[in-house]
C-alpha cells in the first residue's frame, strides 16, 4: 500500500486549494474557468473609492495576489504557529514620507511625478497607521531601498514645504517622516519583527499551490483624469474633517460648510452675526 493510499485523506486536504481560497469564490465575483478549473475575477474594476494616487506601478509586484489573497484570504485561515509574510512581499521595501498636511501631501504627489518612480500617496484611513497622510516609494531589494531613500530625502530638502520633515527625529537622531521600512504594515502587525521573517518549505508549498490554480490579474492600470480629481476632492474633504487648516489653500479660503452661530458670549453675538 503507497502511502497515498494509507493518507488519502491527508493528502487532499493538503492539496485542497478551492478549501483555501473558498471565501474568495463564495464572494461571488469569482469563479472556475472552465477550460481549466482555475480561479478568476470575473469583474475587474478601478476603484473610486481608493485614498491613493498610484504615480507608477511596479510591474514585477503582483500586490492583489500576495497580500489580498495569500496574506487575507489564506494565511488568515491558518493556526497562528503556521502563518507567515508571503515570500515576494518580503523582498519589498519602502521609503515612506509622512507628511503633517495638506499642502505637504500636494507637494509630496509633485515630487513622485518628478522623480518618476514607482510610488503613490494619499489619506491614510487605515486604523491601524498613526497619521494623517503617507507616500510610499516602491523597492525591490533593501540596498535599493536605501539608494531610494537618500533620492527622496534630497530632494525632500529642496522643496520649501517638505524639507522640515526632514529635521522631525527621534531620541537615536532617526527621521520620523521619512523612513525606510520592509513590506506592508500589517504583515509585521500580525508576525512581529520583520528581521525574523523566514520562508520555509511549508510556505513553499502552499504558495506554490495557490500560484498554480489561480489567475493573476497583475494588470498595470493607470488612473484616469476623473478618478484621480474625485481622490483629490476626498483628500481636501478629509483635511476639512481632521482640522489641518491647510485645506483653505485648495478651496480660495473658503471653508467646506458655514459656521454656526454660538451663544456663550452675548455681548458678542451682534457683532459676530455674519461670521
């Protein structure tokens, strides 16, 4: 008797690959192509509703796959003892820039487009991210990270709005506003130190199965005119609500809604009516 025979069922829960992306196909705009059973998206869209401007892409990063789909969808399903960084994400390393306002995220955006790397910047809505803004740059190996870094801190330093960034260190005289880190936040979130971070065999397999049984959809999409000016209207409307009162600067001084009359001074109140 082989031993797949003694383990058959061992051996197809460890191959069952529709187990592991099921939350995928039961969201429904997925499905088993029939030529070949493989997984595929079966509506692809841009996103209106994304907080970042995509200055350029990194073709060789299939973001969708690695971290929407190994790390959320199966990794997640793993016990806690068996998870881990998806191997090509772990050979990512970006140069982040933390802006404090508005102005400085606008400021930042032009320099992306400048120095024509792959990068973007937004609002962070994400819970989990100290901060209002961020701009990342795109690395495939930490020497170049760290050439990258030294670029962007140049020329940082040349413009009037981001170059006091620059000076924001912490007690060892590291900067705080920029910095270069290793893959994306919540990996190092859920696994802790990102200088632990191995691959092992077991890894191995499971990435190299969901590879083999489903279609990747890295396409290298450029936001159109519309998308991005509907993003802008957000970010200044996000700056509105967090009070940085940097968001005058794209409105003509106006704010976004009329003042409300107040009460707790009345010997004020008729002179401040039309305030």
């Amino acid at each position: 008797m082989t031993e797949y025979e003694k383990n058959t069922y061992d051996h197809l829960k460890a191959y069952d690959v529709l187990k592991l992306l099921e939350p995928i196909l039961d969201g429904g705009n997925s499905y088993l192509r029939p030529e070949d059973g493989k997984l595929k998206v079966r509506n692809l869209s841009l996103s209106k509703d994304t907080p970042w401007i995509h200055v350029k892409h990194v073709n060789e990063f299939d973001c969708g796959l690695w971290n929407q789909v190994i790390f959320k969808v199966v990794v997640s399903k793993l016990p806690s003892s068996q998870q881990f960084v998806p191997r090509s994400c772990q050979q990512c390393w970006k140069v982040c820039v933390k802006p404090r306002t508005l102005q400085q995220l606008f400021n930042l955006l032009e320099m992306q487009k400048k120095l024509g790397r792959p990068s973007k910047c937004g609002i962070e809505v994400r819970e989990s991210v100290h901060g209002l803004y961020g701009g990342y740059f795109y690395n495939k190996s930490l020497p170049a990270g760290l050439e990258c870094y030294e670029v962007v801190k140049a020329e940082m330093l040349k413009n009037e709005f981001l170059a006091p960034l620059i000076d924001e260190v912490d007690t060892h005289g590291k900067t705080t506003r920029i910095i270069l880190k290793r893959a994306c936040t919540e990996f190092e979130h859920l696994l802790g130190d990102s200088t632990k971070w191995v691959v092992t065999p077991e890894q191995d397999f499971v990435e190299d199965l969901i590879n083999s049984y489903i279609v990747s959809e890295n396409l290298n999409t450029h936001q159109p005119e519309h998308i991005i000016w509907h993003i802008q209207r957000r970010w200044i409307e996000w700056a509105w609500q967090n009070g940085d009162a940097t968001y005058a600067k794209y409105t003509g001084g106006k704010p976004l809604y009329p003042s409300y009359v107040t009460y707790h001074q009345p010997e004020l109140l008729e002179s401040t009516r039309g305030e």
